[in-house]
C-alpha cells in the first residue's frame, strides 16, 4: 500500500534520515520505533508531504505521492506529535472546526463528531473547552480531529508522551480496535518499546537516522537468539559491582537501573554462580537473579549499546 524507497533528509551536513526504506502493507499496524532524534517524525514528515525529501520517494499505491500527493492525502489521517488545536474552543467546536476543513457540512459533519467523540471517550466532555483538559484528553482529541475524515491508514507520531496511564491505555485500545474493527492501516511511531510491541504486527528500528532493525516481533527477537538477557536485582547497586560485571569476559553488555542492572550473556553462558561470586566480592546484597525472555528493549540494547530511553 505505501512504500518509503531510499527515503533522505539531510539538515546542512546533518542526515536526519537516511536512505530509509520501508513497507506498509493494507490492514497492518507497523511500528516505527526508535529514541528521540532517530528520525522518526521527519521520516512521517516526508511521508505526509509536510517535508520535502533531499532524496527518494514515497509511493501510494505505486504512485509517487511527492509528484501527486492528492489520492494519498485523501486517505491518510495524520496526528502530529505537538497537539494543535484551537484550546478556548470546546471539543465539539474543534471537531466542527476541522471537519469543515476536511469539507463535511450538515447533517453528515454532526453524525461524525459524534462518533468520533464516542470513539475518544469524550462524548460527556464535549461542551468543554479544551484548555480544561488534561494532557491526555487533548492527546485523543488530537486523535479524534485525524479521524474525522474516515483515514483509510492513521499515522501516529509518539502519541502517548507526556499523558496518563489511563489515557494511554485508551489511545492504545483505541487504536487496536479500529485496526481489528475498521481495518484500519496504521503506522505508529514511538519511543516506548512496550507500546510497539503491544499493538505491532511488523516493527522498523530507527536509530540516527538509519534503520537497524526490521521484521515482525518474532523476527527481530530472533536478533537475540544467540544471547539471552539476565536481570539481577539488590539492595543497593555500586559502581563496582557494575565495573566486574563489564570486565567479565562472558557479559556482553551491561545497563543499569537504580536497583537493577541488567546483562547480555551468551545463550549457552552459565554464570549465575559468577554473578553471585561477583556480588559478595563487591558487597553487593542480591535480591535476585532471572532469566528474562528477550524485549524489543534487549534488541535495542544488543544493536546500539545503549537503553532506549538515553
Ligand atoms: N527542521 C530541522 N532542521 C534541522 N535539524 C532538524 C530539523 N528537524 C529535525 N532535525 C534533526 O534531525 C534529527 C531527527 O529528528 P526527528 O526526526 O525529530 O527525530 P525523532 O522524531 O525520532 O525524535 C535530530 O537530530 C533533529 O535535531
Ligand atoms: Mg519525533
């Protein structure tokens, strides 16, 4: 349905984007992942003809949409990752607002506010100015204004930052439903690992610019197939129990939290009783040591050599 073919934005010397090239097929939900200035939004930014690629394209159907962007503008619904709207107008009057824009009138433009409404769970706020709400209801009223022209494909742009748990929680059943309900195509873009893996069925990783990763979840945890991921938990983490960890020459990579860190060992690797060696060495009291089944995090993790969340 869309293809991105050696998709480039340059910045002065800068590639915000790289020879990007990727696939969204009718009816999917893929996820475009990666930490913040990985080009994800200007890699949507050319994808919405919002900014002009240094170099490649983007096809619609088999038709370049930077030559004639109409049929695919007609289709997609876009929810940008700063919030616009009007903020001294009520939900109601922003819905009314936009869909004359997308050129709904009458009786027709009232039957779509209402159900956009009630697929944002705002149909009892709707009399409200939207400056009242909090974060997250403006985040689904954002939504609910790219909704209103009935997108064939919705392209979401890290939807969920800053808001509440319910109401990520909302925008992510949300968009599952109109995936599952509407068929709806929907390419969402995040830093949240967990996010992507709950609602994707094929996932690119961006990391600088460049794609890392691609495939379907399965596919890229099997990145990992040779290695496994093991977390170890204590009372209270030292710098030195951190530095033995990284001279082991059977840890890969290390990451850690507060109470946490976290290793990258060979598959067949048997190193509990080394850690638990290592511990008393460094006066580290252990809470626990597990095995973890491998996150699209550890993908990251084992690709860059850095948490997601730098
Ligand atoms: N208009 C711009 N001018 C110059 N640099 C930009 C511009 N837009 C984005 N960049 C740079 O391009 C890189 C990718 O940014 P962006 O696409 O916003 O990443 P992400 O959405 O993944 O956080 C960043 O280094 C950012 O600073
Ligand atoms: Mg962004």
């Amino acid at each position: 349905m869309i293809e991105l073919v050696d998709l480039t934005k340059k910045f002065k010397q800068m590639y915000a984007v790289k020879n990007l090239n990727m696939f969204i097929e009718r009816g999917e939900i893929v996820g475009l992942l990666g930490p913040n200035g990985a080009g994800k939004s200007t890699a949507i930014s050319m994808l919405s003809s919002l900014v002009e690629p240094t170099s490649g394209d983007v096809r619609f159907e088999n038709n370049s949409i930077l030559k004639k962007p109409a049929p695919f503008r007609k289709v997609v619904g876009m929810v940008p990752q700063n919030i616009a709207l009007y903020t001294d107008l009520t939900a109601e009057e922003n819905l009314l607002f936009f869909g004359r824009i997308y050129r709904l009138h009458g009786k027709e433009l009232e039957r779509k506010v209402d159900e956009v409404l009630e697929q944002i769970g705002l149909t009892d706020r709707r009399k409200d100015v939207v400056k009242k709400f909090s974060g997250g209801m403006q985040r689904r009223l954002n939504i609910g204004v790219a909704m209103l022209h009935d997108p064939e494909v919705l392209i979401m742009d890290e939807p969920t930052v800053g808001i509440d748990p319910q109401s990520r929680n909302y925008i992510l059943e949300t968009v599952k439903r109109l995936n599952e309900d509407r068929n709806m195509t929907v390419l969402y873009t995040s830093h949240y690992m967990e996010e992507v893996e709950f609602l994707c069925d094929r996932i690119y990783i961006m990391d600088k610019g460049n794609l890392i990763a691609s495939g379907t979840k399965d596919e890229i945890k099997q990145i990992l197939s040779s290695e496994k991921t093991i977390s170890i938990t204590m009372e209270r983490l030292n710098d030195e129990f951190v530095e033995v960890l990284k001279q082991n020459p059977q840890v890969n990579r290390v990451t850690t939290g507060e109470k946490e860190v976290t290793i990258l060992v060979p598959r067949d690797a048997n190193v509990f009783s080394e850690i638990i060696r290592l511990a008393e060495s460094t006066g580290i009291e252990l809470n626990s040591v597990d095995n973890k089944t491998p996150t699209l995090e550890d993908v990251f993790l084992h690709l860059t050599g850095r948490a997601l969340r730098d």
